[in-house]
C-alpha cells in the first residue's frame, strides 16, 4: 500500500476519534446504536491514521501527502 495521508489528515483524524470516544463513554450526546456506529468510526480513523492509507483515496486519486521534488 502506497501512503496517500499526509501528517495533517492523520491528526485530524486522531482528534475526531478521540472526540468520538470521549463523547460515547461519557454518555454525552452518543448513546446507543448511533454511539456504536460512531465509535466503529473512529476506529477506522485511527486505524487508518496508523497505516497512512485511506481506501477510499484511491479510487478518487486524492493524496494529502507532501510531494518529494527530485531535483
């Protein structure tokens, strides 16, 4: 797998999911099945922040990773 995150996506992507969590063990706003939805979420997010590889990037051709010039 080819990283098409760069490190900006990755930290968004880590603070989403600890905002998610937060909010469903605390029991504030996320509860129930939306809460698990959510929470499963998040674990996609930080598992693919982890990897630097998002699966749907790569159909569309989107890279948020910084370019290397070869000069």
């Amino acid at each position: 797998m080819k990283k098409n995150m760069g490190s900006a996506d990755r930290i968004i992507r880590i603070v989403i999911a600890a905002v998610i969590a937060i909010l469903y063990f605390t029991n504030t706003l996320l509860t129930g099945t939306l809460g698990l939805v959510a929470l499963i979420l998040a674990g996609v997010f930080v598992l693919t922040s982890l990897v630097s590889f998002c699966p749907l990037y790569a159909p569309f051709g989107i890279n948020t990773c910084k370019t290397k010039n070869a000069a």
